[in-house]
C-alpha cells in the first residue's frame, strides 16, 4: 500500500496546476508512471492514469470541468502484490 491520499476535490484551479507539476516531478523521479492505455480510457482526455512503481496502485487524476467538477486525485486499483 503506497503513502499517496486520495484528493476529492481541487479547491482551485490553482490546486490543480500545482498538482500537476507536482505529478510530473514524481514521474521524473520515478515514483510514477503515466498509463496512456488504461483499461480503454486512452481517449478521454480529461483523465490521465498513473502507476505507482513502489505499490502498483493505480491512481486516476480527472481535470476540472468548470462549473461542474472541480478534479480530483483517486485511487482506482489497489495491488494485488501485498508488501
């Protein structure tokens, strides 16, 4: 089980701007992975999939859809390797 919380909601735009330069600073250091082809939701644009490479979590980042979804950061697949 990896140490990443979930985020429900962005607070702002702001928030999610900073995020995601937080996410690709966790790609660069090698904590993630982006999924470009996850389980057939490549062609959504308004979501990116990751991998941790410490858990094998699966996490999803949703861009905000103003006025009507602000975002969020989820987990969508827990590992099945245990550690």
């Amino acid at each position: 089980m990896s140490n990443w919380e979930e985020i429900g909601s962005f607070h702002s735009p702001m928030e999610f701007n900073r995020f995601n330069r937080w996410i690709e600073q966790q790609i660069k250091k090698k904590f993630f992975i982006e999924i470009f082809d996850y389980k057939g939701h490549q062609d959504l644009k308004s979501s990116r999939y990751f991998k941790c490479c410490s858990s094998g979590e699966i996490w999803k980042l949703a861009e905000p859809d103003p006025g009507y979804f602000s975002g969020a950061w989820v987990l969508v697949e827990h590992s099945e390797n245990k550690t």
